[in-house]
C-alpha cells in the first residue's frame, strides 16, 4: 500500500529552503536527489501489459540508496537470510551501547571518525569482557543508528552477542547467566565509556581539535553512561530477524509521515520517555529536513559490522565451523541469492507485483524498456534544484 506522503514530497517542497540555509555535504545532496529521483521517469523503467484485459501500466526504477525510505525492504529480507546462516544457532544477548548527547558535537564535526570510533570502543569492550569473565572469543553483529525520537541526533550501536564463545582449548563454552544476562551492566557502561572517551581524546589530539571539544567531554565524563542488555532470546533465526528490524531502517518512514502543509511536517514519532508509545510529532519543514540530513552516512561507511568469531577473517583463523549447511540449505541460499524483488516480495510478503491491478487475473508482462532520462552536465546541487516546488 502506498503512503499518502512520501519523504521526496518533503525535498520537492522544502529543499529549496534547506539548499539555501544550509551547507550540505556531496552524500547528503547525492541522496536528497535520488530520494526525489527514485521510481520516476527520471531513472527509467518499463512499460507493462496484462496477458487477460491489455491494461498497460509503467513501472519505474528504483534508486538504490541506502538513505531511501523505499529502496530497504528486499536488501533487509537477503540480510536476514544471509545472516541465519552464519549464526550460531543458539540463543543470543541483545545489547545497545548509546553515547551522551553531549557528545553530539563532535559527531557533527566528523562523523565518521566518529562512528568508527563507536564501533571500536564497543567491540574492545564485549572482548575484553569475553576473555576476563569467560575466556573466550566471544562475537558480535553490530548495526548502527544515529537517530532518536523526533528524528534527533542520538547515535548508539544495537549488537547481537552470541551466548557462547571458542575457548583457549579449542572447545564451545556456554557463556552468561542463566540466560538473564551476559555481562554486570554497571561494569560494562563503565568500560565502555572508558574505552570510547580515551579513544575520542587521541584521535581529537592528533587532528589538533581537543581543545575545542574540552568542555563537551569533560561533560561526559561526568556523566552516567548506561548500556542496555536484555535478557537471552529465543533461537537464532528468531533474534536475526528481530534484529532486522533495525539493520535497513532509515531516519524516517513513508508511512509515518501523516501532513504536508505550506510550512510544516507532521509525523509520528516514538517517545521513549513514555514506554516508546508512537505520538504525533511537528516540525518546520526545513527543520525536518536538517535533521534528516544529519542520518546520511559518509561515503562507503559500513554501517553493518561483525566481529569476533562472526567475523570472516577471525572464523577462518581459528578454523571455526558452525554447522555444515545441507545440499537443500545451499540449494535455498542460491535461490534467494538470485530472485528478483518481485519472487522476494511475493515469499515474504504474499504480494504478487506482477499481477495486473484492474482485472486482479492476469499477469503483466514486460512488452518495451523506458530508458532513463539522461541529466544535462551540471554539478548535482544544480541537478537537485530543478526538482523543487
């Protein structure tokens, strides 16, 4: 079902502002401009027929970008699939590491430095604590969101955290309490916050910028920093999937975006302060799309990473084997490995896209190519300035 108001309706009408208010980066302008591009005539696409009644209908091609709220769904089915198997299949921790808002400074500055940072800091600390409570390798799937309610800066790492790890003698350990929890929460934010704030001070030091960030992370210092754990969950394929909720989420859905007016965007947000209750939220149009901007990540940043014995390089160094997949396990993996968002939507969803919409009998088949509209040589801010209102 299509949403009534979409995210490049929100750039088509108030980009125009933001353009002019705001300095943004070249990933920011490359992806308000597919944003507004995606299934349009722009980017080309095909004329359909139905083999019953001969409605003809046009489909258009999507962008691609990973910043695109209509572009995730099928790259979040595959990763799901993928990931059940390579997962142990056990029960597994689900762990979130937030840093203070006060911080939010120096990720504005450089985000990148900053996020790497994040992912460094975690993973030393799950390690460190694998080895000292446990002596074990222990691994983690680390997806990474920057946003929070009302679609504020709110970086933190939601990490899926095995409940076993390889020993020293070559053997499988069973690791946490009980299944209640994985590590004493109290010393886990404590070593976080030690290892990410005496990271964030060197790598501030040698670009030559500590001293303009000293009152943000004194600040920080003296604050509480708390990690969120939750108790062991049900079976592998089960914790996957909940965790795929998370890993191709963009700032803001189609669908929850409820009002377009002349002046401001109405949505509906998560108050987390309240038991996470979804409430209508309110902002300038320019605001909403500053804040937006805010989530798109630099170029070529991985925002999915994997650690520990899920890492490719440490599984095949310590010669680690899972399970042995079965020739009809391989068999599927190939075979959604190679469908089509159509076949993808249609097994997970129920959805045939391919059936005709007006006789709900027939099948559209693919009759003419519509090649993409081929953009006049100029720079993209140009580019993206001739599609707002």
């Amino acid at each position: 079902m299509n949403a009534k108001y979409e995210l490049a309706d929100v750039v088509r009408r108030f980009g125009k502002e933001l353009v002019q208010n705001q300095s943004l980066s070249p990933e920011q302008t490359k992806a308000l401009f597919n944003i507004v591009q995606c299934r349009t005539a722009s980017l080309g696409g095909h004329e359909q027929v139905c083999d019953c009644c001969g409605t003809v209908r046009y489909s258009y091609n999507s962008c691609g970008n990973r910043h695109c709220p209509k572009c995730q769904f099928t790259k979040q089915v595959k990763w799901i699939d993928k990931l059940i198997d390579r997962t142990l299949s056990i029960k597994h921790y689900h762990v979130v590491f937030t840093v203070p808002h006060c911080l939010n400074t120096v990720c504005l500055w450089n985000n990148k430095l900053y996020y790497k940072i994040l992912f460094s800091a975690v993973w030393r600390t799950l390690h460190s604590f694998g080895y000292t409570h446990y002596g074990v390798e222990t691994g983690v799937v680390a997806v990474l969101h920057s946003w929070g309610q009302n679609l504020s800066l709110h970086p933190h790492l939601h990490c899926l955290v095995p409940a076993a790890g390889y020993a020293l003698n070559g053997t499988w350990k069973h690791i946490g309490k009980n299944g209640k929890y994985l590590y004493p929460v109290q010393q886990l934010s404590s070593c976080f916050k030690d290892k990410f704030l005496k990271s964030l001070e060197l790598a501030l030091s040698k670009e030559g910028k500590q001293r303009g960030f000293n009152t943000c992370i004194d600040e920080a210092y003296s604050k509480k920093w708390v990690v969120y754990s939750e108790p062991s969950m049900a079976g592998a394929e089960h914790v996957v999937r909940y965790l795929g909720q998370y890993t191709h989420r963009v700032a803001i859905a189609n669908k929850n975006i409820t009002n377009i007016t002349d002046t401001h965007i109405e949505f509906i947000a998560k108050d987390y302060r309240d038991n996470a209750k979804q409430k209508p939220a309110r902002l300038t149009g320019h605001e909403f799309l500053r804040r937006f901007c805010q989530h798109v990540l630099p170029k070529q940043f991985v925002k999915i990473r994997y650690f520990g014995i899920y890492n490719a390089t440490t599984k095949h160094n310590l010669k680690l084997k899972f399970t042995q997949p079965s020739i009809d396990a391989m068999e599927k993996q190939r075979i959604i490995a190679q469908e089509t968002a159509a076949q993808c939507l249609k097994r997970v969803l129920g959805i045939d896209i391919t059936q005709c919409p007006v006789c709900k009998k027939g099948t559209l088949h693919k009759i003419n190519e519509i090649p993409r509209i081929r953009s006049p040589n100029n720079h993209l801010p140009g580019l993206l300035y001739s599609y707002f209102v």
